[in-house]
C-alpha cells in the first residue's frame, strides 16, 4: 500500500516537472543579447565615445553633433517598474548642446548588434514568414516624443541587406516597456560565423540625409543609408541635456516576449 502511494505521488510530481518544462523550463537562455541588464562596464561608467564607451555590448553612435553626447551606466531608481522586475543598472544617453538646431545630417542613436552565428543557431527560421523573434526593453525618456527603431540584418557577407523598422512614442520620464514581434522572410539570409548578423539601433534623432517621410514600417526592406527610418521630430535632440535610459532588453525567438 505504502508502495503504490509513493508510485502515485511520483507520477505526480513527474507530470508536474513534465508541465513545467514545457513552460517555464523551455524559457531558460533564450535572451540572444549580451548584458542586456547593463550590469557589466568595463570600460567606464561614462563616457563620450561615438561608439562603445561604458555599458558593454551598447554603444552611442552620433553625427553632426555641436557637442558630443554622453553615454553612461546609472542606477535604476528603487520603486520603479524596472527595479521591481531585479533590473538595478540602465545604459543612459545624454544629450549635450545642440546650439545649432537639428541639420540633416545629425543622428544620435542607441545600437546593440549580434553576431551572425547567434542568429543561426538561435531556432529562428529567417525565411518563414511564420516564424518570429521578439524584442523586449524597458525604456524611459526625459522628453516626450516618438522614436524610431531600426533593425538591420547584414546579410552573408555584408550582402543582401535588409532592415525591418517600427516607432512608439513615450511619454516624458516614465518607465515604458516596448515590445515588438519581427517575422521571418523569403529574402533574408545571414551567415553561420562571428561576422555581424543583426543589430538594433534606437534613435531620438535622426537627420533628413538619413530619413524619409514615405519610410516603411513593420516590413522588411532594403537596406539604405539615405532610408533608415521615418522623419522625426527634433524635440528630445534639440533639448539640452534631455536623457533616454534603457535597460531589461531581451531577444528571442517566438512571438511573445517571455
């Protein structure tokens, strides 16, 4: 009798590890971004580097600029939504002094990329239109305005470009999280090595040399210089010191973000 019991509870038990290992055990490591959290900093906790200056694997990219932009790690102020969730570290853009007013030319954007292998070996199928990766972060600026998002595919080789674009609008100083599911499709290919394979790059500014207004959204496109995203507004980049911080960003594959 004792015998038969333990078997029935041990049946029990299995089922449930069964039903969670199809759940929450099937959600382990499936963050394809390195340090999303902004927990690590070797190179500094600030810096004006055009390009990667203080939180590893994010970088500051910026042109026409009158004063260089700051790029920092901070803290995560306790209380917050972010906070909650155990995110105690943001990568913060700080805008400098933009005397001159926005030119075409001028850009400030927030970039993280991944290597061509992480993609292939990821389970995403890039040519079906079926199958999804989904980007998750939570996000905060200073200004209240709409931003854009550029995701660029590189392609075998640097070939075969492609970029797949989206815009949100935040309100000013509050914790938004913005996610977004992209499809595969028929014209996309990467290799399976270390050379660049996919990169996400946020902008609270982006000049007319860069932009246009008939820009497509929520499809996949070729890659031009002259085309990365919608024309924007200049408010945040014509804002001294205006901020953006962001931090908990994640990509995986699926259509939900876990």
């Amino acid at each position: 009798m004792g015998k038969s019991k333990d078997l029935a509870e041990l049946a029990g038990v299995t089922s449930r590890l069964d039903t969670l290992g199809a759940t929450s055990g099937a959600l382990s490591n499936r963050n394809l971004i390195a340090n999303g959290s902004c927990i690590i900093a070797q190179r500094g906790a600030s810096s004006t580097t055009n390009g990667y200056g203080s939180v590893d694997r994010f970088q500051t990219l910026y042109s026409g600029t009158d004063e260089a932009p700051t790029q920092s790690q901070v803290d995560v102020a306790s209380g917050t939504t972010p906070y909650t969730l155990g995110f105690r570290k943001a990568f913060k853009l700080t805008n400098a002094n933009q005397s001159s007013g926005a030119g075409s030319i001028d850009l400030i954007a927030i970039k993280t990329r991944l290597e061509a292998q992480d993609i292939a070996n990821s389970g995403w199928i890039v040519n079906d239109p079926n199958s999804f990766i989904t980007v998750s972060y939570w996000i905060r600026s200073s200004v209240a305005q709409q931003f854009q998002v550029n995701n660029r595919l590189y392609g075998p080789s640097g070939g075969n470009q492609r970029e797949f674009c989206y815009e949100y609008t935040l309100a000013a100083n509050t914790w938004t999280k913005i996610t977004h599911s992209i499809p595969g499709n028929s014209s996309l290919s990467f290799n399976n090595d270390n050379t660049r394979g996919l990169s996400v790059a946020i902008f609270p500014f982006n000049g007319t040399d860069n932009s246009t207004s008939g820009h497509t959204d929520g499809a996949w496109a070729a890659w031009s210089t002259s085309n990365k995203v919608k024309d924007m507004t200049s408010t945040w980049y014509t804002t001294n010191d205006a901020t953006l911080e962001i931090t908990g960003v994640q990509l995986e594959v699926g259509s939900v973000a876990t």
